[in-house]
C-alpha cells in the first residue's frame, strides 16, 4: 500500500459537496487495500462489525436517508438489504441482530462493493443536479452522511486491529518500519482561570453547510462555570503506564471504582489490552498494533485504556505522589482549554497531531515541550501538546445531554442521543480518525469498559 | 404496631451523642416488630439483603470503626463475624460474598440481636465518657454511624417490601386503613432565574458534629452556571403514569433511552414495578405495598420507576405535549431551587413530606397547591410541593464527583466515592427516610434500571 | 438428640398401613429436632429446598393425591399450598419456581407445622375406616405417599448438609464422638458367571400392598445378557481416593470424560467436593459432615463424588495398575450379584448397613472381609460387603426405561420416567436413606456432575 | 455443479489404499465447489465449524497421526497450524479455543488449500513406498484418517446448511429440481423373535484393512439379550410430524422428557427446526433445505428432530393411538433388524438408500413396501424401508461403552471414548453420509438437544 493511500484527499476539506462526497467514498475503500476476502467477514465480539458490514451499512446510509428520501424514481439496489444492513434506527425499520453480522457470509464481498458503486453512482447524478443553497435540509444530511462515513472509517479499523489480534497469526495490516523516539519529558500543568465560559458548538456568521456541522449532541452551546484547574500538557506515557503495572496498580482496588475492579478481577486485566508482559512471546513488553506486535515503545502516548484503567492510573497518580491530586478533566475543562490551541498553533487552523492522515495508525511520542510567552510581562506558560489526533482522552463527564438539547425529529434523532446513559465523553480524536473530521466540540462516547478504541490518557487537577 | 413505633423519637433531632445513638439503635430494632423469625433470612435478589444482616452489619460498623479503633481493650463480640458482616469496604479486610447473604441461617436472628444489645451496650460504655469536643474526629465517625445506620433502616424496609412481594402470599408488613385522596390539580411550572449559584454541602459557622455532618460526595462546595430552568410543582402522579401506559409508553422505542429500551425488552417491562393490571388478581389495576395489595389511587406520586422509566416518561410528556418541553432536573438545579423550600415553609426548617416517621409507608398524594408571593408587587408564583419525604427524584445527573472532591482516606474513604460510576443521582428521600437524616445536599444515587427503591419523578424543562 | 430419634420405629417395618403412616411422618419431623428456625428457610442452590418446603410439599402430596381424591368432604388446609409446593407434577397443576423455594418466608415454619399437623390427622382418620384390600389401587398410591415421604427425609438431611456447608460458622447438625477404625484390607474381586438373568422387580406371589411395592421404573422385569465380569468386594475408600488426587487425578485430562474435564475445570475441582486441603483451615485434610468439619479417615468410602469422578478414578485406577481394568458396574451387574447378599447374609433378610436407621449420617469402613464357602469342595470366595445403606453407588448405566416400561397414567407417572436423561442409574442406598426403604432393584438416578448426594463408588470389571 | 460431483468415486470402495486416498481427499474439496470465498469462514454457532476450519483440521489430522509420526525427515507445513487446526485430541497438544473459530479470517481459504495440496502430496509420496501388510499399525490409522475425513464432509455439509439458515438471503448449496412424490402408505411393523444375539463389529476372516476398518466404539462383539420387539418398517414421515404439530404435541408437556420440555420451552420450539409454518414467507409449511426454502413435502422422512423431540413424538403416537406402544428402539435392537436388511437385498452388500453420493442432500420418501418372503409357507411380512442413507436413527439407548471397551491407547484413544456421556445413539446414515462410511454396527452420537444434523425417527415396540 503506498504511503499516500491513508492521506486524506485536499477534496475533503476544500472542495464542493459532490467532491467531498467522493473523496470520502474513496477514502472508505483505501482503507480496504489490504485485506483479504476472508478478512472482510469476521465479528471477534460484538461490539465489533465486520469489514463487510461497514462498507454496506454507510451505503445504506445514503441509500436510506439521502435516495429513497430526495432522488426521484430511485429504487433500492436490493429490497433485502435495509433489513441486513439498518444498524439500530427503530425509525428506519426492523434490522438484523447485531451479534450475529458475522454469521452472513452473503452478500459476498463483491455484491457489497457492487452496491457500493451503485449508490456512489446514484449519489453522484444527484449531487451533479443539487444546489445546497436551495435545499440547506438535504445538504444537512449529505453533510452528515459524510460525517458518518469518516465514523465508520474509524471503527474499520479498530475493528480490524481487534479481528487481527485474536488470530494467533497476528496479521499485519500495514507494516511501519522501526523508529527511534525521544523522551517527552516530565509533564507540566498548563492553568486555566475560574469563570464562567461557553461550551458547545456555535456556528459562525457566515456559514456553509460544512461550516456549520456539528452533531446535535455537541449543541445547544451554554455557560458553564469552571472552578480555577490544570491540564497536563502531554498525554501519560505507556512507560508512565507500566509504573502504574509495576506498582501493583492492576491489584490495589483502592485505586479503582467498584464496577471498574469487579471487571478488572473478572476479565483478568493485569495491563492495557493489546500488551503482553515479557516471556509470552518474547523478552520484553510487547503489544499488538496494526503493524503487528512491537516492542512498547515507553515515550509514546499510552492507549487501548478503559475508563476504568483511566480513573484508576489518575487517582494512582495522585495517591502514589506521582502527580499530586491527579484526576481527569471534565468534558467542558478540556473543551475551554483546547480552543487556545486550536485557534493558536497551526496555521491552517487546527492544532498538529497523527489522525488516519499521517498513515502511522499508532499515537505518536509527544514532540519537544513547548511555551506560550506570557502577556502584559508574565512569564512562558507550557503550551498544550497532543490535544488532538492521538488518541481520544477519556474525560471524567458522563455523556449526557447539554442543558436544552433536543434530539433531531425522525430516525436521524436516534443517531446520539438515545445512547446517554452509562457511557463516558471523550475529546479529541484519534490516529484512526480524519483530521477533517474533529474539532474542539466533538463530544465521543464509550461504555466505561470499552477498550479496542484507541483511548488514552490527559491528567488534569483542581487548584 | 402501635401508630407511633415509626416515628422518630424527637432524641435524634436534639439530643446529645449518646441519647441520639440510642435513638437510632432502638429505631433499627422497631422496624422488626412486624417481622416472624424467617423474614429475617430471605434475600430475594442480589441486591437485597436479609433484615438479619442489616442488623449485624450496621452493628460490625460501630464495632470496626468506633470500637475496635477506639476503645481501650474491646474485643469482637465474635471474631467470626467481621468476615460475615462487612458489606464492601475492602480495606476492612476479606468478607462474605454479598449474592449469599441469603444462604446463612446462623447466626441465628436471637444471636444477632445478641450481637447488637452487646455492642450497643459497649457503644454506651464508650460514649458515658466521650467529649465530642475533644475528639472531633471520633465524634464524625460516630455521626456516620448514625446516618449509617439510618441508611440501613431505609433499605430495610425496602427489602422487605422485595421479599414480601415475590411470595405468592402476599404478606402484609403494616396495615394502613383506605383512604380518600383530591386530585392534585395539574401540574404548574415554578421557573429560576440563570446565574452562578453555589452547589454543594456548606457547614454552618458556629457548628457541632451534627450541624456539620454530609456524606463526603455532597461536598465541596463549588459554582454551577444555571441557564433558566422551571421545576414542576409536584410530582409526577400514579394516574399520569397511567396515560403513558395507555399511550403505548412501554411498547413505543422512541422515548426511551437504548439501554433502557433493551432493558424493558428482556424484562418484560409493560407498567412500574408492583404494579399488576387489572385481571390478574383483581379488576382494576393494583401494586403492591408495605400494606399489602391496593388499588392504585392516581392522585399519589408514582414510585417504584426506574431512572429508563422516568426519562421516557418525561420524553413522552415532552413529545406527546402533555407537558412540552419537559425532561428531568439536573441535580444542581434540584438543589437550587429546593433551598427556597427547606429553608421558607415550615418553622423547623424542613419541608413537609410523609418521611418513615408518619409511619405511612407510602408516598402520600400532592397537598392543594400553594402559592408563593412574589416580591415589589410581582404575581405570586405556584409553591414547590412534595420535595421532601415522598420519593426519591431522580435527577437527569450521573453521579459523579463535586470539581475538587477527595475521597475520606482508609476503609471509611469506600463509602461513597468508589461507586460514582453508571448511576444517577436522586434527592429528596422518601416514606422510607428518617427525617433528621435528609438535607437539600443529599446525594443519593442508583443505578439506572433500579426500581425496588421508593423512586419517583419531577419533570422540569428549560426555559 | 437422642441416639434412638433416627433410628426407624418398627411401625415402619412390620405393622398395619395406619401405623406405618404415623411412624413415617413422625421421622421426618423428628429429623427436624436439632433445627433452629432459620435453618429451615435457606435454598442454597436450586437442587436443595428449605426444609420447611420439605415438610410442606410431602404434606401436599398426601392431601392431593389421597385426601383430595379419595376423603370424602375434604377440604383444602389451604388453598394457595398447592401452588407452592407442588414440585413437578404438571398434570396436578401450576406451582412456584423450583429455584425460588428459599425467597419464601412465609409460611411460617409454625404454619407448616400446623399444615402437618392438619393433614396427617386427616389421612388418620382416613386410614382409620380404610381397608387396604377392599381398595388395592388407593393402597398402592399410599404406600407410595410412604416411600416419597422417606425420599423427602433422605433429600432434608443432603440438603441440610449442603446449606450447613456454605456457612463459614459451619453449624454442627449432629455431633458424634471420634472413632478409631481398621484397615478394611486391599480390595478383592468377587467373581460372576456369565449368562441371562433377570432384572427388575417381581412381586412375591402372596403379595401385601407392601410387599408388592416398588416404583415403576423398577419394572417390568426383563432378561439380560451379561457377559462374564467381577465386582469390588468393598466400595472404594476416601484413602484410595486421596491416591488418586495425588496422582495428579483432577489435573490429567487422560483420565476424564470430555464433559467431566469441563466441568471440573469449570468447577475448579481438585478433590472430592467437602474436602479441604491441609493448610485452609487446618493441618490436615478434613472434610464437612454432619457432624461439622471432621479429619478425613482414610478407611471410611470416598463418598459425595459425582458420576465424573467415579467414572475418572476407575479409569485411572485400570491405567495406573492400582486396579488393572477397572472400571464402574453396569447396574445389572450390580442388581444380579446384590442378590446373594440380599438373601443370604442377614437373618431379616437384608444386608448389614449403616442406613439413617444408625444414626451415624456417614458411611463406616468395611468390616472384616468375608468369605463364602464355595460349593462342592470349590475355594471359598470373598464376600461382597457394602452393598446397602453406605453411599449410593455410581454405575456406568445411563438412567433409561427398562424394555417395555410404561409409566403410570396421570400425575403420578411424572414421578420417574420423565427424568429418563442425562442422569446415570445409582445403587445400594446410602447413610440417609432409611433401611425399609431399600431393595435390590432400587434405582436411583443423578445428573453426572451432582456431588451433594452420599454418592460413592465400586469398582468392577469384565473377566 | 454438475449431478456427478458428488458421486462417490468407485476408487474409495474398491480400490487401493493410495486410491481411496486420493479419492477421499478430492471429494471434500468436491464439496466445496459451489462456494464463494466468505463462505468458508464463518462460524454461526459453537457446534458449527468453519469449512475452512473442516479443510485444515483433516489435513492436520494426516500430518499430525501419519506424516510427522511416520515419514522420514516431515517437516510441518506451518509450525503454527497445530494449534490452530487440533480439534479435541488434548494428547496431541494445545490447541485453539472451539468456539472462536470463526474468527479467524487467516490462513486464507487459498493457503489452506495449499497446506491441504502440500499434505495430499506428502501422503501420496508415502503411499507410494507403502505396504500395509508390512505395518498393519500405520494402515490402521490410515483407515482412520479416511473415515476422519469422511466424518467430516458430512460436517461440512450439515454445518453450511445451518450457515446458510440463519442468513436472511437464504442462499442455496445446490439446487435441486420439484418432484412427486407418492404416499409411501401406513407404517407396518416387523415383528423379531427374543433371544441372544451378538451385537458389535466383527472382523470378517480373511480380512484387509478396510474390512477390518471399525471405529474402537463398535466393539468388542458382545452378546445381549432381547425381549421381543417389532421395528417400523419405514421412517416417521413429515406429515406425520405435522399430525404431531397440529395435535399440540410442542405444548403439552405430558409427551416430553423433563429436560426435553424445558429445552423445548427455553428455545421457543413450537416446529421441527428449519421448518416455518405458514404465514412466515409463504402460504404454506416450507423448510430450509441445501436446496433453498422448500415446500415440506409430506411423504419424505422428518429430518433435523432433536432425541427430546423423537421421544415426544413416539410417546405421542402410543398415547393418541396414532401407533399404539410406539417407542424408540434400543441400539441393539436396531443393530440385529438391520442385519437382515444389510445381508439381504442389494447385490453389492448394502443396502439402499440416498446417501450423500445421490446428491440429492435431502432425504427421500420411502420406496413402496415390500414383503420379505416366510420361510416354510410362514406368511410374507412387511421388508424394513430406509434403514440407511436418508436420515440418523435416533434410539433409545444412551451413548456408553459395550462390556469390555478399550479405549486405543495415545491421543487416537480420544476418538470416541471421552464423550460417552449425555448423548444417544444414531444409527443408519444420512444423505450427508458417503455410502462407503456406513456400517450395521456404526455408532453415532449426538447431545440429546441437537437438531442440526440429519436426523429422524424411527418407531419401534415391545411385543
């Protein structure tokens, strides 16, 4: 696979809808460059889909939402499919059983590419003929439909790095060639004053479709107060992790939550999924990447945690001395704090980090520590590095809805908000997701024990 | 039962340690009255225990954290039984597994209430020559004690209520006479005004142990930004349940949570809990009750609903317009607007509310509406009703820690941080609470598909 | 306890039908002597009732299928018992939830008694006017009310032992003082002659309603061919069993049956299930007993083994050369050599045993090897010893009809043949069930994983 | 797929050990022709196997038991595929978790087949310079390894048939042309005298490795007696299932074994299983076949019933009248009324029936009746139909070893012994079975609720 293939195409950020539309449509089948039939059909557990299903499931997206609705005389590829290939949207009719998308071994892989082409086509002679100014509605959904597509090119390949790990083979997905990283230093604490501040998306002035996207869950924008705190400046370390392992940190409950050390004792965790301590398969600590299995590089940002592992490496942090009064960071803490450095380091607008685009598809060691020069004379402060597009940062908030959030009328209603119930906010995006896909709002949800994404770790503190 | 076993007798209002100690300790035992030998033993469900258990395991908490701490050459009533009776406070060493409490016929309920009379009688000794105000500290663990112990008053009844419902027999726990009950009217919206306001439990200036005592979670205190917000008046009816049931509520995916909805589905939920339609055992539809099987009155509050329950509820009264707009209160607006209340209406400074004191043992139907004035000749403003000692409300908040919460250190430090996952919180307290034990701060908090706790609903709405 | 209460009354053996019913219900309360209250309430597991559900359901059984059918005029006690504690019988109605048995407290162990009470006075003035000759089909359902009701004594003392057991305090049920015991000597093969011989009941000619009795699952008598083989002269002793566990046993899959290595890896088995390795709570190898936690005497029978380890030790007793070609009787075999002992060794024509009758409520080491002289100037022959009223016997046989079986009509054919799966046929009787209760042709069955029975093992072995 | 594909080749009958080889491993990968890439990867339920894994597993069996113990200087194809492809055999290593075989998505369908090439090649080049009269020991276990094989193409075809099932689109294997079929008239009974009669494998004289050739269960040749019986002289029908069906017989649980209700409960069964009743997708019953849905046609043998629903149904058709004293019939009773039909009516030894080499992969209705002439003027009596090739006969006799079984010593000795333990045994074939496979004595054996198999009913009764 040539390096480029991963790269996110100009198209997508720049150009017109129907460009984007095809980018993104491309993009998705990039993504399937290396892999065997075989490699399309499988479901490790439940939570994961099968290659096969996600290409089908985000064409019938368009299918169902952008054709049947909008494109006059448009007749379904396959009556059937909807039933095969509808995730969970009650509204949009009955489905198949989740946990058994990896018994279908029809459609094959070529009838789903061939459904695929067929709706790319059909979207395209719609788009050719759509003018979003006359139809903001439609374009709102075509703007999601792409959103939604860039969601499921992310979990294509958790998924896969899932599948692939529980093949004793260990398969590779894309080799990386070995590198050599350098140590990103102790970590510092970047403050932030008390006060009230707003949280949530607003939408700017003059807008475009793309301008104005964001998920109704990251809406209506509110004041929130924030009691003076610090943020770490870089992601904890996998070598900060393994102080964690080696303090006896999988076997001290008084470090976890109740349920988090119920699941820990009952799934035998004893370090992060995907690691393997020295002996099973070699003479040191090795984990499981879409590279293969690779010596832990201890500088790089550590992920694969839970919630649980999160809140239990802080509340360590804080009670082993570590990082005295460690925890994390609330949903609104990090979204005040990181709008400074999406504002303010990059030129382009967004602040620097792995994504899908750079092709690693592992978080990187955080680059050398920076300085934000002080106003009015007052000393540097440490600027926030790794904010976005290394791993998604587990927040202490609990996903729920935002003081007068409505759900979205219809099937599409169902896509966020009636899954706010046990479940925690992450921020930030990660080495799976398009850089055109984030932003400082974007509110991520996973059950507390959710581990194949790739999850990692920011302190913060109150002061 | 005499009328007034249940109520609390004035010592634990106003007395000093040790006449409030007795106070509770005998209140404990009082709610034993009604009971035969075998309702001490049966656990019906993981999560409710035996009443011979609450008996032993609040005596094991004096006895571990007061006497064996404190006083000079305790020793165990029985060195057996800090193993049996500890519930989960691992620091305090290994202890019997919570799922088989109901798989001990000994100690037998006669050597249990051994075990209390000695303790007590111990606690007694230990607290003839105690000064509360040269041992602050022991004097807290002592006021935990208390509310510990109170707590577990609570859950005894509850349990009981569980064990006495899943026996065909339908046993009656106390007798309580018909009555007549007036429709409480429709409900009203009491609005707030936006703004910074303080969250959280703050101690008195001039203070005893009393005065100063909240669990460890309802502090500290810190600053919430409110957007403007209304509470309705009362709560939610059992006869408005009812239209939600006759409206397909339980049958209808799009008010529910996705969780609450998969929920409902595998256990079958179609109305409350204790609830039974007409034709199964009568013509009308009727629930059970610590007086045994009744005939729903629609003018009392509903209880007994699950957090799924309540925030389906509220969508359908938002969707449906029976109430636009409506949803569930964050626990910061509860408090808020719930100070108003606790310290305007009544001159012991709480509100009313049936309490366990009233010895009703259900929640009673909303008072006629009263109305507040408003100041510099503004309209009056519709009173909050039935805050307080009716049923825990369940609040729209997870239960998470206060910004700058620390967990007490050691054993006690277990009590409440470490479940601060996958639950709601709830306020008010219920027909099972202890008066003297509420507060507005009180958090209390289960998780989301609970339903044998007196549990009910407020609506609210943004404004 | 007086040492004679668990001795049988005569009545049960030798008189009238009246004063066999009063001797029998009488044991099973007297069984209930050294109960306190609370014991009879626990359900540990599903396979063990409270006793007080015990004492109800035999209670049931009387008043359904005696006085309900046949008293004139009666009337229920209680017209909600049926529903509780009918067992199994489909055909006598709907009934309670086997795995709920232990959510009940009610009724009240005093109402149970008064339950009793009621109806064993009513079937006494039944009896009293009854005439077993005149209604040969009504004395045939009584006798097996008798025999169901010494069934239910046998399953109150296992079930008791098993409750007792998971209490850390390990209650005592039954003391009984320490006792030396002899070698019983290495085990010696009993020969047997090839050839067809018959199985199953035959009633005696001049038949009493007693003496014709057996259950239907004994029937009809039928011929089989058995090929030459050779049964253990002794049952296999708790010595001879920890051989096996030193051998590693319960740690090499050669000797197991699939299904057995997956439960007992399921399971964690590494001993006989009550058996405590030295170091848990004492110094040597100990197991529970009714008479609490005991050494574990080398000389006394393995006993409370499931079908899987009896089936593992014979295997490992052929493979290791302890026993070459040992393995487990077929119940014919087992049935046709019974009979020697059965008629020849004890005056009142059965076998010596320990039975409930003694009062040990644990089985005793051998006595003294035996010989039979051999007829016609032929070497004398070791004798078969322990063959009744020690531990039921695991044989190979699955538990299935006997040609040309046919159960019962009506409710009372569910007694036996429809647990004809996955449950393998157990001989001989055991220290819980009463001597009058036993005969050769009795067939007892268990699933292959059950441990909570006195079940034991004897070896056998084709020649 | 041309009709021939399926057809046996004459080499596995008649020809070489190295012939019958080749012919053996060519008709599994036969079977495979109609498939896409994706349908040899999944898995759809435990008992279910890739035919990835079915391809591998043979060709492990080859290498592991034949080529690695006997070929000079083998060296494994791939050192990690024993693990990967040992099913059960825990003697011949550690091995991959059963149930998870269906997540692998490598090796490839490609590089199996070229590990089965490699192996196939490596086999033939042994055979070449072997001689099985110089090492009966090696031709043994060669004569093993195709029956192994042989097992397993009837696997695959019964494990594709359950994928394909449960996939909505219903895919077909091969398609089979709509037939006639004619009323193959009431069942008559064939009636067999009583006495002794051996039972089990006996190798004829002058006998090669193939006439030798039984699995180790089948023997030793015992002697047993039987009472006399009559067998059916045809398959139960699916029509008479349906009488079965429509007469309540899924719910009354008076035809039910206990565990068979319970199961039938648990599981929903209302039908045989692949069968859906009118309504569902067309006007009529129609079943899942290889061939696609099909209309049931009812003078064809009922298949894919469960011993639990054998059972049933035999009890019904005593109880209703439908086939008074019907039963199942015991293993050895089928084994000697078989004996007859084997010897007597067909030229080359066996006799006829669908079998998988017909192609057909459903079974057939029974031929028109025929009578077997009396001996000395004795009346004709009705011939015994369908004794082999269309379905598995379940009997009544559970899966245990004759008098005297030895296990083969090494992993080879796991082969059948180590399941004799909640299953029953099937006797006769299938049309998934090869001809060349079938034996009079061949045992099979399933768990008592299994229903994806061919397999049907067969009435019999005591006389």
């Amino acid at each position: 696979m040539p390096a480029t293939l991963l790269e996110t195409p100009e198209a997508v950020v720049c150009s017109s809808l129907s460009a984007r539309f095809a980018a993104v449509r491309a993009q998705t089948e990039h993504l399937c460059d290396p892999l065997a039939t075989e490699d399309y059909v499988v479901q490790a557990m439940e939570d994961v889909s099968p290659t096969k299903w996600h290409l089908a499931h985000t064409t019938w997206f368009w299918e169902t939402f952008v054709l049947a609705e909008y494109a006059e005389g448009y007749e379904l590829h396959d009556a059937r499919y909807p039933f095969l290939f509808n995730s969970y949207y009650v509204q949009a009719g009955e489905r198949h059983c989740r946990a058994q998308r990896g018994y279908l071994s029809r459609p094959t892989v070529q009838e789903v590419f061939a459904y695929r082409h067929a709706v790319t086509e059909a979207m395209q002679d719609f788009l050719a003929g759509f003018d979003e100014r006359q139809r903001p509605d439609v374009a709102d959904v075509i703007e999601i439909g792409l959103h939604h597509e860039q969601q499921h090119q992310e979990l294509m390949l958790t998924d896969l790095k899932y599948v692939f790990s529980v093949n004793p083979l260990r398969p590779v997905y894309r080799s990386r060639p070995p590198e050599e990283s350098a140590d990103p230093g102790p970590l510092a604490w970047v403050e932030q004053a008390p006060g009230v501040t707003p949280i949530g998306f607003e939408a700017p002035e003059a807008e475009t479709t793309r301008e104005r996207f964001h998920f109704d869950n990251e809406a209506p924008r509110h004041r929130v107060y924030l009691e003076p705190f610090a943020l770490a400046d870089r992601l904890v370390t996998a070598g900060e992790m393994m102080y964690f392992v080696e303090d006896g940190g999988y076997a001290r409950p008084e470090f976890w939550l109740s349920e988090g050390w119920a699941t820990a004792q009952e799934e035998g965790w004893t370090c992060p999924f995907y690691w393997e301590p020295p002996g099973v398969n070699s003479g040191t600590w090795e984990h499981f990447t879409l590279a293969g299995m690779r010596p832990i590089d201890p500088h790089e940002p550590v992920t694969h945690v839970s919630f649980y592992e999160a809140d239990a490496f802080a509340r360590w942090a804080d009670l082993s001395g570590f990082a005295s009064g460690a925890r994390l960071a609330s949903e609104a803490e990090w979204e005040a704090a990181s709008r400074t450095v999406w504002n303010g380091t990059t030129a382009d607008g967004t602040a620097p980090g792995s994504y899908v685009d750079r092709g690693r598809l592992h978080p990187a060691p955080a680059p050398e520590a920076g300085w934000v020069a002080g106003g009015d004379g007052a000393p540097a402060a440490p600027a926030l590095r790794q904010m976005f597009g290394e791993v998604w940062q587990w927040t202490e908030s609990a996903y729920r809805p935002f003081p007068g959030y409505r759900a979205a009328p219809g099937a599409l209603g169902e896509y966020n908000g009636k899954f706010m119930s046990n479940k925690m906010v992450l921020r930030g995006g990660s080495v799976a997701t398009p850089q055109s896909h984030i932003r400082p709002t974007y509110r991520n949800f996973f059950p507390l024990d959710a581990t194949w994404q790739f999850t990692g770790i920011r302190l913060a503190k109150s002061l």
